[in-house]
C-alpha cells in the first residue's frame, strides 16, 4: 500500500456521516481536555478532527484511497459566497 501525495490534495467526500459524529464527539473532546490540561498537541489534533469531520474531507483517507462513506450518505453542500 503506497501514499499517493498528489491526490492527497485533492478535496473529495470520503468521511461518512457516522464517522463524522465519531470525529467531531473525539475532537471537542480533546479540545476541552486539552484547555484543562494546556496540553497544545491534544489542542490540535482535537481541532484537525473537527476540521476533517466538518469538510467530511480527510486527506490521509484521499492518500491511501480509503473512504469510510457508506450507501445513502449524502456530500457535504458546497459553501457559498454571502453578498
């Protein structure tokens, strides 16, 4: 299995809708943890998983091909400029 970096960049819907309440439960989590215990790493990959969890977008997921996106799981909206 090899890491393919160039479409590791590529933005693509590949975490599911139940991973994706996995990742934002474990990352505030951490990020409260880590404010009572001032621990910056736990700080920050508590704020990646509430990132990746938000975009439904991981880019280690897009570098090993893997996707946890099940049947019936719907593409997060793309965002649109207010005016």
């Amino acid at each position: 299995m090899s890491f393919d970096y160039k479409r590791a960049m590529k933005r693509e819907f590949n975490v599911g809708s139940k991973e994706q309440r996995i990742r934002y439960g474990a990352g505030i989590g951490l990020v409260l943890v880590s404010v009572f215990l001032a621990n910056i790493a736990m700080l920050l990959i508590g704020v990646v998983l509430i990132v990746t969890a938000k975009l439904q977008w991981c880019p280690a997921y897009s570098g090993l091909s893997k996707s946890s996106v099940l049947p019936g799981d719907e593409p997060p909206a793309p965002s649109t400029p207010h005016h």
